[in-house]
C-alpha cells in the first residue's frame, strides 16, 4: 500500500513538473505579446498626440480663411484630367490657409461628385490658384456626356 502511494505521490508531482515545463512557456510568449502590444499601443497614442499638437501649432501660426471672405472666384473643370482648379484673390490684409473641396454637379441628374480637400497658403492681397482632384471614374460617371457645372465649398 505504501508502494502504491508513493507511486501516485510521484505520478502527481511528475504531472505538475510537467504541466509546468509547458505552461511556462506558453505564459511567457503571451505576456510578452501583450506587453509589444501595448508598447505599440502607447507609440501609436504619442504619435497622435504629437500630430494633433502640430496641426495646432500650424493652424495658430496660419489661421483658416474662409471661403465667404475670398468674394469671388473663377473655376474650372476638366473632366478628362479629374481636376478643377479655382483662382482665388486675397483683397483683405489678412493671410492663412484656404482649404476648399470642389463639386462637379450634373445640370440633368443633379447627381455630384466631390473632389479630394484642397488647402493652399494665401497672402494678404495675393491671388492663389488651388488644384481640386477628383476620383477619375466618379467623376466620369456623373459627367458622362455632359457639361458639369463646377463650384467649391468650405472643407471641413
């Protein structure tokens, strides 16, 4: 009887010995996993941080222009190309970045079309020119045969 007790005294201790070899392991690349993850995590929030603190820093140094303060503006669209380009004209001492987004709309469907944000540097009493670039196939779906009329609008 004694024999057996032993017997299963070791049989539980090998089992524990080895559940503990292969557990261990198995531990120690999770936790290592976890913790790049969270490295990578805590990078990723510096980065953003560091970002938005930038793009403050640049929209103090150069305020926003609104596109009601530009008056007047000319335009034109190519659909061909997938680009509009404005021609904007300063006529206030003040000075900043305009950002505006064009609109290729379709005077039969009035289905539209969006081209990407654009922003520019504008000085006071200067004229600037500002490229809008649109999505090729978008645009040549909504303009297909027909004359697009082409204006902007504020970017958010």
């Amino acid at each position: 009887m004694v024999d057996l007790l032993e017997k299963l005294g070791r049989l539980v201790l090998w089992l524990a010995l080895a559940s503990a070899c292969v557990l261990a392991p198995i531990t120690y690349i999770r936790l290592q996993r976890e913790e790049r993850t969270l490295q990578e995590s805590e990078r990723k929030e510096v980065e953003a941080r560091e970002k938005a603190e930038k793009e403050r820093e640049l929209a103090e140094k150069h305020p926003r222009l609104s596109l009601k303060s530009m008056g007047m503006y000319m335009g034109s669209l190519q659909a061909s190309d997938a680009q509009g380009r404005f021609w904007f004209t300063n006529v206030s001492p003040r000075s900043g970045a305009l950002c505006v987004v064009g609109v290729a709309t379709n005077p039969n469907s009035r289905s539209i079309s969006t081209s990407l944000p654009a922003c520019e540097q504008v000085g006071p009493y200067s004229s600037v020119m500002i490229k809008a670039m649109f999505a090729g196939s978008d645009l040549n779906s909504v303009c297909k045969g027909v004359t697009c009329e082409f204006g902007a609008q504020e970017a958010p």
